[in-house]
C-alpha cells in the first residue's frame, strides 16, 4: 500500500516534517484497523520524495524506493 501526502506553508519553514508525520500517522490507523487480520504488518520506507521552496530551495529523491520508474 502506497501513502502519500503533501503540506503548504506560506512561511519558509521545514513544512516536510507535517507531510511525514501524516504518512506515518496514515499508516498507523491503517495498522490498527488490520491487525485483526495480521499483526505482523510492517510500516516502512517513509520518506521524502521532493519538497520545493523554504530555506533549502527544490529537492528530488532519485532513488525512490517504491517507484521503479525513478533513476538512481
């Protein structure tokens, strides 16, 4: 299963870290409303995969994990 989120900020801030922590938070109600079925479910590969604007200017992941499509 695939996550994804995105945030805005009007403020140049590290407006990332929303954006991971709603993944995360995603996949944990998605855990909780299977672990009837399996317990041993496994929560991994968050991460960025591009982030524009703030401090840091434009970023691109090129080794994307769940996307074969993506360069390394």
């Amino acid at each position: 299963m695939r996550i994804e989120a995105s945030a805005r900020a009007h403020a140049r801030t590290g407006v990332e870290m929303e954006a991971l922590v709603a993944v995360s938070a995603a996949a944990l109600v998605i855990y909780d409303m299977c672990k009837a079925i399996d317990r041993g479910m496994v929560v991994e590969a968050v991460h960025l995969v591009s982030k524009t604007g703030g401090k840091s200017g434009t970023w691109q992941r090129n080794d994307d994990p769940l996307n074969p499509r993506a360069s390394g």
